[in-house]
C-alpha cells in the first residue's frame, strides 16, 4: 500500500525493445529525446549541437536524412556521439537503407509511405541486419488519403487506424523492434490519439505535441498534453517540439518528468513567486541559481522562498532550503533542519557551494551502495 497513493502513477504495460544500447519501454525509464536541427551535411555542426544536448542529459537524437549527402554524413555523427540516433527518412527507401548502413540506432519511417512491400521488405532487412528498430511516425498533418476519404477529417480514430495499418506491415515481415508516435498540432487530438492507441496495442509510444510552437507557449502546450498523458501513465519516450534550441527542448521534457515525479536529474528548484515580504531579491536569485548549477547532473531538490509564511515548511520538504530573515539575515536549512545563518553577501555563491557539496556527497553514497551490493 503506498504511503501517498494520490501521487502514484502506474505506467501502462508495453514491450521493451531496444534503440542502440538504451532500452525502451517495459521497466525503462522514460526517455528524453529531441531533434536536431543543423544540416545533417554539415557533419560537425551537427555534432556539436548533439553534444550540446548530451550535456543536458538526451537519452535520444534524431537526425533528418533528407538526401543521400545526408546519410553520407551519418556515419562521421553517429561514431562521433554518445546517443542513439534516430534516422528520419520521408518516403525514399534507399535513404532508410543507407542510415541504416551508417549506424543509425533506429529508423523513423512510414512503411505506408516508402513504396511497394518489396521496398519495404528491404528496409525491414536493413534495419534487422544492422540491429536498428524502427519507429512508426503517424502526424495528424499527412494522414494517408484512403483514411481521410474514410474519416472525412483527421480524428483519433484514423490516427489509431494509420498507427496500426504501418504496424501490420512490418509485422507481416516478421519485424518487432518498433515504437510508435501518433502526433498531431491539436492537444485534443493527440492526447485522444495516444490513449486509443494505448489501448490497441503493446508497442512502446513515443510522445510529442507536434509543431507546438515557441520556447514559453510551447511548452505550456506539451506540458498540457504530454502532462495529461504522462499522468495517465502513458508514454515511454518523449520529446517536446518546440522552436527553440534542441537543448531547451531537453530541459523542458526533464523538468515535466521531474515535475511528475517520474524522472529525475538535476536540482529541482522550489521557488516561491515572490512578493512585498521578501527579504532578498527571489527572481533574480532564482534565475541566477539555474544558470549556476546547470551542470548538476545528481538528483536533489532546493527550495529558495523569500519569506518565513511558506519557507520553513518548503524547506523540510527539500535537501536544501533558504528562507529570506529580517535585517539581511536569511536561515539555510540542510535536510529539513534549520543549520545556520546568512547575510545578503555572497548568498548564492554559498548556496551554489552547498549544492554543489551535497551532490558529490549524494553521488558517493550511490557509488559505495554500488560497490556493496
């Protein structure tokens, strides 16, 4: 019985297959994906942007491979990274062959879209003799014709039905290694979407709120839909669309399943919007402290409050706490307990110092329970 069953969320069932070396699905975490989006030609800038969100913490890259320049280039990426990569092929086979050749980790492709079953059958040969899986890409904006004829629109309906026409030909080639997304720009629609599919099948899901929009409202929109979803314990991949850097598009999927409790990496930071009875300036603070302790990859959470009405109880809550005082004295609170006291001068270099010990502490508990397990 849990102890706060309101917060329980019971991951739905799916298959756990593998995309290069990270598993997804079944037990596996929920993974963080985002997309590059640098000309794949241009093998070291898209190296580079890669490695940015390797720093943010990226389980997953995918790549557009567009042409066969691009898949030229795939190779140098691919053995230059630490992630899978995901090839992103639109309709032409021989480029879903050719990455796979290069060492994509897995296929993003529409069987429906690739061309006759023959071509298809290569496809499913290449992926199975270079070990890559496949993901089934269904959006909203380019439903097949025969399910719009049918459906007069896209609804979720022809999104499932699209999702499991693709699925029924790669399993009629004995292939199943595969994910699937069903994506769509309407939050309505793709959470609808999501959840039949859920129903219908096995297969991992990968989530996303296609074509969201910018940085701030596109991450409300993911974060409605995706939140929904998550919540309902569906999903075992995302990535949040936005049109932004890839890098902010793998802090914001982080902060949502950290919001979830789902996921967690990096201080979460518990912040008070301030107000006339803070004692220190909490905005700016905050801001700083996020900027300082980006490279914070263990797990722990900050509570930085400017008053004493909220601060004492968010700090029991938190491994860190500071609550704004009376005459530029503000208490620094470690493990729940009140520890001692700070002025204005140095405030955050002193919190960032006591982060940042916190975490090599943390990470050398996680190391000898290793090495004693």
């Amino acid at each position: 019985m849990s102890i706060r069953p309101y917060r329980d969320i019971m991951r739905r069932t799916s298959r756990q297959i593998m995309v290069g070396n990270v598993p997804v699905g079944g037990d596996a975490p929920i993974l963080v994906q985002t997309m590059t989006n640098t000309l794949t030609t241009d093998a070291q800038a898209t190296i580079r942007q890669i490695k940015q969100a390797e720093e943010a913490g990226v389980d997953i890259v995918r790549v557009s491979c567009p042409d066969v320049e691009s898949t030229a280039a795939l190779k140098e990426i691919v053995t230059n990274v630490n992630v899978p990569i995901v090839a992103d092929i639109h309709f032409h086979y021989k480029r879903a062959i050719e990455a796979a050749e290069a060492g994509a980790a897995c296929l993003r492709i529409n069987p429906g879209n690739i061309g006759s079953s023959d071509r298809v059958r290569e496809v499913v040969k290449a992926a199975k003799d270079h070990g890559c899986s496949i993901r089934i890409g269904v959006n909203a904006g380019s439903l097949e014709k025969h399910l719009l004829e049918q459906f007069g629109e896209p609804c979720p309906e022809a999104m499932v039905q699209s999702a499991l026409e693709h699925v029924r030909i790669l399993e009629d080639n004995d292939f199943f290694e595969t994910k699937i997304s069903v994506k769509a720009s309407d939050v309505f629609l793709a959470v609808a979407a999501y959840q039949g599919l859920s129903e219908a099948c096995d297969y991992p899901l990968h989530l996303g709120i296609t074509e969201a929009g910018a940085l701030r409202s596109g991450t409300v929109k993911s974060s409605i839909g995706m939140g929904m979803l998550l919540w309902s314990g569906i999903g075992d991949t995302i990535r949040v669309s936005l049109s932004a850097d890839p890098v902010e598009e793998v802090k914001v999927g982080f902060d949502m399943l950290k919001s979830l409790d789902l996921r967690h990496r990096g201080v979460r930071i518990v912040s008070c919007p301030s107000c006339a009875r803070q004692a220190y300036p909490v905005i700016k603070t905050v801001e700083t402290l996020e900027k300082r302790l980006e490279h914070i990859s263990t797990p722990m959470s900050l509570s930085i409050i400017g008053c004493v009405v909220n601060g004492p109880g968010e700090a029991r809550e938190t491994d860190i706490g500071l609550t704004g005082g009376g005459n530029g004295t503000h208490m620094v609170y470690l493990n729940g307990m009140s520890d001692h006291k700070i002025d204005d001068d140095g405030l955050v270099e002193h919190i960032v110092e006591l982060v940042e010990k916190k975490a090599a502490e943390l990470d050398a508990e996680k190391a000898k329970s290793g090495l004693n397990a």
